[in-house]
C-alpha cells in the first residue's frame, strides 16, 4: 500500500513550479518510476527514508535514506528496472530559466549529495501550503517556502562532499546499514542487501 500526494501544474502555487509530491511506498512496486523526462524542468528528489536505485542517462546510483539527487532538464531517468522500492520519497519540479541563481548551484551540484536535518520541516512546509490553496497569502507562503526549500538543498549539495561511485552491491549493503543502525544489522543481513 502506498501513500501519496502529487501536485501537478494545474495545482502548484509558487512561479517555477512545476510539479510537486512525495509518496510512502511500504513494499516494492514495479513500473514505479518508469523512463520519464521533464521537458524544460529541474527534478530534486529528497529521499527521506529508504533507498532509491535511480539512473540518468547511462549513469546507475544507488541513492540512501537522508540524500537528494538532481535530474536536468530533459534527461530520461527513472529507477533501475523501473521498481521503485520501499521508501519515503519527495519531489518537485523546477522550470529552467526561472532560479537563474539556483540552476547555477545545480549545475555545480553532484548527482547525488547528502540533505540535512532541515529539510523535513522544508519540504513539509511546503506541501502544507499547497493542502490549503484557499488559505490567506497561500501563494506567497508557498513562493516563500519553495525558495527557503531550494536555498538549503542547494546548500547541501556544496557543502556535501561528492559521493564516491560505489559499485551497486557495496552501495545497497551501504544504504541497508544506514537504514537500520539501531538493528545493528549482522553481516549476513548487509551480505544479503548487497
């Protein structure tokens, strides 16, 4: 069963926007994000909780709970054979030539790069104002949640070391390690994972 909310142009507040949603996929679903583009917009994910086995391009990655990766305009990307697995995933949607001085940062930005803490509270704030569209000053909150939002991803991905380019197997025994610190999982479990 999973859990989600998306808001697609029709629906967005803030100028630039062009989509934005998160889900909570409890179990693994196939054709979850299948090859897509976004004609003239940035795609920022943040995952949350999870892992995300993402690609770009010809570039596979496997992505860990707490990190955002970064699609450009027009780049077909989805998830690896398209199975999109358990995990609390956002995202939104940036039209080019908007942000000039964000775009900038994203362009220098790695793929991948560790969030932090803030932004939970971030991107629920955003979302927030988009659950109440009729809300007094809706669209301004949301233009001023939206940047606050995109300053600290950007933040982020400087502040960020690049990530190394693991192989897939060291990366998922990477990300299930993170994912259950407090289990502290044995290494038959992160032989498994890998």
């Amino acid at each position: 069963m999973a859990q989600r909310e998306d808001f697609g142009p029709e629906a967005v507040l803030a100028a630039g926007l062009a989509h934005l949603g998160w889900t909570r996929q409890r179990s693994a679903m196939e054709s979850g994000l299948a090859a897509h583009a976004h004609p003239g917009a940035w795609e920022i994910c943040w995952l949350r909780r999870g892992r995300v086995d993402w690609w770009v391009d010809d570039q596979a990655f496997t992505v860990a709970s707490g990190h955002c990766y970064i699609t450009r305009p027009d780049e077909i990307h989805g998830a690896v054979q398209s199975v999109l697995e358990p995990c609390d995933l956002f995202w939104l949607g940036l039209h080019h030539g908007v942000l000039p001085e964000i775009e900038s940062a994203l362009l220098a930005a790695p793929r991948v790069f560790r969030g932090s803490a803030l932004l939970a509270d971030l991107w629920g704030d955003l979302l927030r104002q988009h659950r109440q569209p009729q809300a007094p000053l809706a669209r301004m909150a949301a233009e001023a949640a939206l940047r606050r939002l995109l300053v600290e991803i950007a933040r982020c991905a400087h502040v960020s070391p690049p990530s190394r380019l693991l192989s897939p197997e060291i990366a998922r025994a990477q990300a299930f390690a993170q994912e259950h610190l407090a289990d502290e999982p044995a290494v038959a479990a992160l032989a498994r994972a890998a």
